[in-house]
C-alpha cells in the first residue's frame, strides 16, 4: 500500500487509488500520517477535526470514521492504543519517508520527483494542517537547493539562473538560494549580475528583518569581487591513451598516470575574421601573390587586436580568431572586442590591394575552458563563442560585423548605457553621506575637497559616484576627466578633464558658486 501527501492525499494499493470517504475521514487519516507509527490522542484528533465546534457526540463520531477507515485500509492497519489510536506504516510505503531518506542518500532529483504539487493540498484551510505544509514546504525546498547544488557541481549554471530568479522572488528571505544564484550569475559570465544580486539580497534581509546577510553570503560576494579561483568549475581533460613507449636500455621504465589538467572558466569576447579576395576565374591570383596578401591582412588584424589588448587564438587559410579576456579579464571585453572589430575594418578598406577584400567579422560573447599544460599537452580556449562568432561571419555580408546579444548587452554596460544601475542603492550610505558632507563643507568655507575612491573591479565605485554627482547636479557644475583603460593617451585624458575643470570654476566666478570635478582611479 501506497500513502501520499506530498500533493492531495491519496492512498494506493496494487496500483489503484482506495476509495477514503468523506472529507472528516480523510482529514482523520491525514493527521495519522503526519504522526506514523505514533500514538495520536482523541482529543488532538477531535480538535483537529472539529477545532473549537467539536459536537458532543465527537468521540463517537471519531469512532465511526476510524471503523470507516479500517475497513478501507485493513483491521491492522489502525490500532487503538491508550489514548488514543495509532497508524501502522511500513518502510517506503509513505512519500514523505521516501522523500527523506532519498535527500538523506544524497538524490535530491529523484526525492523531488515524489512531488505531486502542494503538500496536503485538500487540507490548505484546515488549522491543523498549516503548520505541517509549512514544515513540509520547507523540506522541498531544502531539496530543491540541494538539487540545484548538485546542478552547479555539474556546470549547469547557466541553465539554473532563470529557475533561481524565479525561486528566489518567491522565498526571497532564503540565504542559500540567494547564494547559488550569485554563484550561477558569475559562473555565466555575468559578474556584475551577481554582485546586484548580493545587494538584493542584502537589501531584502535589511528591509524584511533589520540584520545582514550572513558570513557565507558575505564570504562568496568577497570571492566574486576577487574572482576567485575556487568559484570555477573544475573540469578534469584527460589525454586519449596511448601506447606506451617501448623502453630503451638507457631509460627507465616510468608508470604513465592519468593527465588531468587543471582548467579554469572564463567568459570572453571572441573576434573571427573571414578574408577573402574578390576575384573572377581569369583573375586569379598566383599562389604566392595570395599567401602574401593574406599575411599582410593577417597583420593588420593582429595589430589591431593587440592596440585593443585581444589575443590571438587561432589562424586557417582564410581566417583568424582573437579573443579578449585571456590571459586577463577585464569588464569592456566587449566593448574593445567591438572596437577592434570597427578598426579592422576600416583598416582593411583602406589598404591597397591588388584585388578588392571581402571582409566578414563575427563576434560572440560567452563562457569558454582554457589552461591545461602537463606533459606537452597544451589547450587552447573551448567554448559556444568560438564556434558561434564564426556562424555569425559567415552569415555577415562583405564588409560587415555581426554581435550577438550577449556582446552587444556587454558593449552597452561598458559604454554606461542602459539601465545598469536601474535598482536603487544599497551598502553604501556610511560613503555617500561623507562625500556629501565634503560637499557642504566645501561651499560652506569655499575650499577644496579631493577624494579619490578606490576598490576592486565591479565593488561598486562608479555606482557611489553617480548616485552623489545625481544628488548635487542641481547645486554644482561638474566636469569630468577620465582616463583610458589602454591604449595611447590613457592617462592624458584625466589630465584633460582636470584641467577643463578648473576652466570652468575660472569662467563662472561667482561667489556662491562651486565648481567639483570627480576623479575615479581604477
């Protein structure tokens, strides 16, 4: 025999549902199995069938449901023990035990399939059953997390963010799935995501129950600020087998162990380029010709890919592959994959050439494997963008470049567009009211006020600047000076934008006037 509560009450026996009776008989029978194996009193049956409106004859009522039940269930089944009666369970026959010794057993997957929908689903408005459907809804969840740690064990991050969005909007209070959302975020490539995510987070336990996050949540925003190694997946690559070497008198036989590499995760911005000549079947060019053409293309590119800090993957007959982000991440990957991209262009229209270049760019955005290097075996970058920036300059048309989604969301953020700091502020109230009080001082005795704010990338030093700058754009004429992340003339901008700063306070002179220039260091 089969019992369910995980989901409408129902009970089973060779495959066919039993016939339970009225609804005070299945209430009755629910309250026997939330205590298996337990001695239930009458009085706690009578109050959780009746509660305060029991009928005098609600002893003699209860008897005759409890005789109603054993007939359907079977005599043994229920038995009358002091003071009350008592429901005889065996192993796995109810859900709920299977559920738990599933979790207990490590298959939070299988556990899960148990479920029907909401536990005791027929009994929602009955006092007696609320405190148990809390009890019960928390034992799924605490098996779904362990489902979903498992899936991020796995590499399933990117799949599991949109399951952990909506979870979490749903129990919003939960530490763990706040976690684990964080994790898959930044597993995705999506690292400033996921340090949004924290300060939901933090902002929903501040708001909702006046605390802090806890020391995990803390420790793991920490680690993702610093992109720690320990975050990634570990992907083992293991060599194919080969035969052994045979050994020579002069050498010693060695035991050829397993290779597993050590690999890291990254996301990454990836460049292909397709070049061709445009040229008709008389015209065609000699090999030699060919090959010079292409490698004097191939030069430009790559000269464009460094001036924009990429990286050189891979080069075939007619095409080459770059990637930003290796050796180093840096937050604009896209937007200087993109540059590059531009630069590459225009560079190849302006040559000459003895035939006319068809140029056809792809750029994709996306996690990607690389490392590995023992025993001469070295791997370069695996991953959808490689392939699928390819896909994308096959599909351009001459003289085109073709970006995906994630590149060109990327590029946008890069560029300060869109709605990155759509959601208010939160954490950083102690280093906002200095800055403002700095303000005020400053008008106050009109003197200088400098600050430099300083942190790790993604910390949130761009987000305090402009929440203070949007606070005194009505007070004060700002001018900003900011400094190239690379190239030529990176740091003459902020010299620029200094200078310029100090032109304007010059030009407005007013005696109740002050003039603030912000400067970041990043």
């Amino acid at each position: 025999m089969e019992f369910r509560i995980l989901g409408p009450l129902e009970v089973l026996e060779n495959g066919r549902q039993v016939d339970l009776g009225g609804a005070k008989q299945r209430a009755l029978l629910a309250v026997l199995l939330l205590h298996a194996n337990e001695v239930v009193s009458t009085d706690r049956l009578i109050d959780a069938l009746w509660e305060e409106d029991a009928p005098e004859t609600g002893r003699k009522a209860l008897q005759v449901y409890v005789s109603q039940l054993r007939k359907a269930l079977g005599k043994e089944r229920i038995a009358t023990r002091s003071p009350g009666y008592r429901l005889q369970v065996e192993r796995d026959e109810l859900d709920l035990a299977r559920f738990q010794r599933l979790l207990e057993e490590g298959k939070p997957r299988e556990a899960l399939s148990l479920w029907r929908g909401p536990p005791l689903a027929d009994f929602a408005f009955e006092r007696f059953a609320h405190s148990e459907i809390a009890r019960l809804e928390d034992l799924r969840l605490a098996g779904l997390e362990d489902r979903i740690e498992a899936d991020l064990g796995i590499g399933r991050h990117a799949a599991l963010v949109g399951e952990l969005e909506a979870i979490v909007r749903q129990h919003p209070l939960r530490e763990r799935l706040r976690a684990q959302l964080m994790l898959a975020l930044y597993r995705s490539g999506r690292q400033a995501e996921a340090l949004e995510a924290y300060q939901d987070a933090r902002q929903a336990l501040v708001e909702e129950l006046g605390i802090e996050p806890g020391r995990a949540l803390r420790e793991l925003q920490q680690a993702i600020l610093q992109q720690d190694d320990a975050l990634d997946v570990e992907i083992a690559v293991e060599r194919p087998p080969e035969a052994p070497p045979q050994p020579t008198p002069h050498s010693p036989v060695l035991s050829e162990p397993t290779l597993k590499a050590r690999s890291e995760r990254k996301t990454v911005t990836v460049v292909h380029v397709q070049v061709a000549l445009a040229t008709d079947h008389e015209n065609q060019l000699d090999p030699e010709v060919l090959r010079s053409v292409l490698a004097r293309a191939f030069g430009e590119v790559t000269t464009a890919v460094e001036a924009h800090s990429g990286t050189m993957e891979t080069a075939t007959a007619n095409a080459v592959t770059a990637v930003f982000g290796l050796p180093v991440v840096h937050e604009d990957d896209a937007l200087r994959a993109s540059r590059a991209a531009e630069e590459i262009q225009n560079r190849l229209a302006k040559g000459d050439w003895p035939a006319r270049l068809e140029i056809r760019i792809g750029v994709s955005t996306g996690p990607v494997v690389t490392g590995g290097d023992r025993a001469g075996l070295q791997l370069r970058a695996t991953g959808e963008p490689l392939t699928v920036s390819a896909r994308l300059a096959q599909e351009s048309e001459s003289g085109g470049t073709t970006v995906d989604e994630p590149t060109r969301r990327s590029a946008q953020a890069a560029r300060r567009e869109g709605g990155r700091f759509a959601s208010p502020m939160v954490g950083r109230e102690r280093e906002q009211r200095r800055l403002l009080d700095a303000f005020e001082q400053a008008v106050g005795d009109r003197s200088c006020q400098l600050f430099t704010v300083l942190g790790t990338a993604g910390v949130g030093k761009s987000r305090l600047v402009r929440e203070v700058l949007e606070d005194l754009k009505e007070r004060a004429l700002v001018a900003r000076g900011r400094c190239l992340p690379y190239g030529e003339g990176a740091g003459a901008r902020g010299d620029q934008g200094r200078r310029r700063a100090r032109g304007l306070c010059v030009r407005r002179g007013k005696p109740d006037s002050t003039c603030r220039a912000d400067r970041r260091r990043r």
